[in-house]
C-alpha cells in the first residue's frame, strides 16, 4: 500500500520510521516532511490545504492510505473531502471527520460532551465576546489559580493558568474583547484548576473498537522545574511509573470506554488516534483536554515502544477490524529529549547547520523543525529542531543515554531542558 503523510515535525518522523519498518508498504510519501523523514519515504513539496493538488496526487500516485499527522487540517475538514468525492472514498484516511474533530477544535464542545458522557473533569463555564461582564464575574467566583482556555485552535498557545484575579480579569478581555489569539477566542472557558501529575494517554479507534497504546508524560514549559512559558513540548518519556494497572482500569472504564461509546451514540464518524490529556488527582484521572491525533512529543516515546506493525493496525482502522489486531509493546522506558532553537517559544533563528547527527550512537534521532539545504547540510527549519530517544529498562539509563546524545548535536543557539523525568523517578 502507498501511504502519504501530512506533516513536517517531530510525531511525523516517528510516524514515517514506523511505517518504513512495515512489509505492507508500497511507496511511503511525506508532504511536506523535513530532513528526517526523507530518509524513510520521498518528501513531497504539495500544499495540503489544496485539496485539487492533493486529488491529483493521490490518484497519480495510487496513495491508498492518508496519515493526517496534524490536527488543524482533520477540524478543517480533510477526511471529510476523501469521504465525498467518488474518486478518493476508498483512500483509508487516519484522522476523523471534521464533526468529530471537534473534541479538539472546540474546547466547550469537548466540556459539554464529556458532562454529557459523565467523563471526569474539571468544572467549568464558557462566555463569549457579549459575555464579558458575566465571565468577569464568574471569576470573582473561582478560587486561583484561574484557567482560561480559548475555545479553538491556538497553536498551543490558547491556555492561561493565572494566578491573580486581576490578571486573569485583563487576560480574559484581551481573549473575548481583544481577540488575543483571533477567532479561536471568541468563546473562551474558564476552568477549575486541577491540581496533579499529567499524563497522555492514546487510543487508537476504528470508530467501534480500540486498541489502547502506550502512555506517555510530556513536558510543556520551557524552563527546568516546569517553569517559564508553555511549548509545543520539550520531550517525552513513555511508560509512566505512576500510570500502573489499577490507574490504566480507571482510565479506560471511566474514560477511554465512555468516550467511545458517547461518539457512537452522537453519531460521529473517528478513525484514528484520541489523545486524552490527563491528570492524577490523588489516584484519581480528571480529562484536561482531548486531541483528535498523535501527540507530539509523546510520538518520539510512544511509538518506537509499538513493536506491532503499524500499518497493519491503520489498516485494521480504515477497514472497521482494529479489534482483530494485537498491540505488542516494548516494555522498557523509552525517553526522547527535544533539542529546541535559542529564543523558542518566541523569535529564534532558522537556518542554523546541525552538526553531530553521524555521532549519535545508542539513540534514534527524530528531525521536528529541520530541513536540507542547498549544500546538502541539514538546517533548523523551526523551534524544536531534533529529539533524541534512548531505550533502556530504567528510565534513569535510558535518560542519560539520550542526554550523552543531545550533548553530541550542536546548532547555533541549542538549548534543552536537562531536568527530564526527575518529577517520576521514586
């Protein structure tokens, strides 16, 4: 089978190493890809959001498969092209339509439908822009530190924890009045904070059954000790310690299983992955957010640790046959350090030569923000650039071998956090 990627980061890149492994693959294609993936299939310089390109290189190139590695493009509605025009309906797409999409798309749909489903989480309230004086008050209301959360896509930028009400009452006009982060604030939802361990947790659906894939811990904040601002994440590491068999039941009974279920009984057609972004209340797991794809950068931990064929299992997924398939996991802790550019997550530099790939050893490298440039060289391309992922059966070892390798990279202005994995070790 033909399989075509969408998407140029890191989770990509885990994606296209996994389906290279697989005998089931004809030709794998990544569009746009980076300096990564080309090594495991052919980049494609083709605009995604062209959906009349993107026809006519799936039929040109008999892609039977389409991986939709981001989530802006499956809540814009991509499956649902496939799924209307004759031509593409029998390309199995990984990533559910655009109504369900909507579990990430909007945050106050994903709130009322798990107050629907009765799925533990956070209380909550949403206002939108002719709303602001109610939502100013509701504050007053709330105990700090104040969650507010625009109701779209943000680019992971759209959460506030804030721990002043005077803060949080100025940040939540500049959401609904100032439009701070455009249409994906015009509803905002403020949150009761929840205080705990995180966890992400990842199914894989056929739309009927699931198959639950490893859990993972990523790390959000830029700075050591979870401090200064949020990211796209700074790395991974996968098992958690604390996610043991009894915590997993809890997931799945009072989690994963209703959430299924609550997408049959709506009627909302999802093929593919759901990530459920967790927290550990005293033993118990609350819902912080859905996400309609692979997380990254949960992919460069969770996937090298599926030792099943992937394909086989995306298969199972665009044939309605998951529950016929088996997940077999490697049991060791698998750790994945992001090597980011100096001044991310704001301005930084592109552009800059990485040096010291040829000198990793004991670690596979997974390219995030990278690309080829005239020379040959590979070149940053973004602001999380290289994630090294170690193996080992301690999650001590496998940390120092991925940081013995991060420290052989170099590019200008390289930084990584080096505190990875200290909040889980007992």
């Amino acid at each position: 089978m033909n399989v075509l990627i969408i998407g140029s980061g890191g989770r990509e890149h885990a994606l296209a190493w996994k389906l290279a492994q697989s005998t089931l693959l004809g030709r794998l294609y990544i569009a746009p890809g980076n300096a990564g993936t080309s090594m495991h299939g052919e980049n494609v310089n083709l605009d995604t959001d062209n959906y009349a390109a993107l026809k006519d290189f799936v039929l040109s190139k008999a892609v039977g498969m389409l991986v939709v590695g981001p989530e802006a493009p499956l809540v814009n509605g991509i499956h649902d092209f496939f799924k209307a025009d004759p031509e593409l309906a029998d390309v199995m797409v990984i990533g559910p339509l655009k109504e369900a999409a909507m579990l990430e798309g909007s945050k106050d749909f994903a709130k009322e439908f798990m107050m629907k489903y009765n799925i533990p989480t956070a209380s909550y309230a949403t206002f939108n822009a002719d709303e602001l004086d109610e939502g100013l008050a509701y504050l007053k209301t709330v105990n700090p530190p104040y969650v507010l959360k625009a109701d779209g896509l943000a680019a992971g930028k759209g959460v506030l924890i804030i721990g002043n009400r005077e803060e949080a009452e100025a940040e939540l006009t500049a959401m609904l009045r100032d439009a701070k982060f455009g249409a994906a604030s015009s509803k905002v939802v403020i949150e009761e904070f929840l205080s705990g361990i995180e966890i992400s947790c990842f199914v894989l659906t056929d739309g009927r059954s699931y198959k639950i894939l490893p859990s993972a811990k990523d790390y959000k904040r830029i700075g050591e000790g979870d401090t200064g601002l949020n990211t796209g994440g700074m790395g991974s590491v996968s098992p958690v310690p604390f996610a043991d068999a009894e915590f997993m039941q809890k997931v799945e009974h009072g989690i994963i299983a209703p959430t299924v279920r609550g997408l049959i009984d709506e009627g909302l057609e999802y093929k593919g992955f759901i990530f459920f972004g967790l927290i550990n209340v005293e033993g118990e797991p609350f819902v912080i957010e859905y996400n309609v794809r692979m997380g990254d950068p949960e992919a460069e931990s969770v996937i090298p640790r599926i030792k099943s064929d992937l394909l086989k299992l995306f298969i199972g997924v665009g044939n309605g046959t998951l529950d016929k398939e088996q997940v077999e996991t490697d049991p060791r802790y698998a750790t994945a350090i992001m090597l980011v550019s100096g001044g991310y997550p704001g301005d930084y530099d592109k552009g800059k030569i990485v040096d010291g790939l040829d000198e990793v050893e004991g670690s596979i490298i997974f390219h995030a923000g990278t690309k080829a440039d005239d020379d040959g060289n590979v070149v940053t391309n973004g602001g999380r650039v290289i994630a090294v992922t170690s193996f080992s059966d301690s999650l001590e070892d496998a940390l120092r071998q991925s940081y013995v390798n991060a420290s052989a990279i170099s590019f200008e202005g390289k930084y990584y956090r080096r505190d990875l994995g200290a909040d889980l070790k007992e």
